[in-house]
C-alpha cells in the first residue's frame, strides 16, 4: 500500500518537472534535451539505489562480518 500512495503522488510531480526542464523556452520551460534530462535522472536514481542499497547491508552485516572485513 505505501508503495501505490508514494508512486501515485510523485510520478506525476516527476513527470512535471522532466517536462520543464526539457520544455522550449519559448514554452516557459528550461530548454535542456529530452536525452540530458532522462541522462541526470537515471545517473540520480542509480545513486541513489546504490547508496541506499548499501546502507540497507550495512545494517544487516553482524558486527563480526564488520570486523573482518575491515581486518
């Protein structure tokens, strides 16, 4: 269920803001390519997987794992 409300609320705040950016100035938007913006949000969401996914496995690594690999 909070997975459906978190992506019914911020896929259209998503695509509002990919829109802008690569939106004409003409059209009231920042005028950058449909390639960059796309390029910036998945370099974004691959940060932030990544980081969020290692910290998800720090949290799990029992202090003794922990100690050996930093030995």
């Amino acid at each position: 269920m909070a997975f459906w409300f978190a992506y019914i609320l911020t896929r259209p705040v998503g695509a509002s803001f990919a829109d802008w950016f690569s939106a004409a100035h003409a059209a009231g938007g920042v005028g950058y390519s449909k390639g960059a913006v796309s390029l910036v949000l998945l370099i974004a969401i691959v940060i932030l997987v990544a980081f969020r996914g290692g910290a998800a496995a720090r949290m799990q690594e029992s202090p003794q794992a922990a100690a050996n690999r930093l030995a």
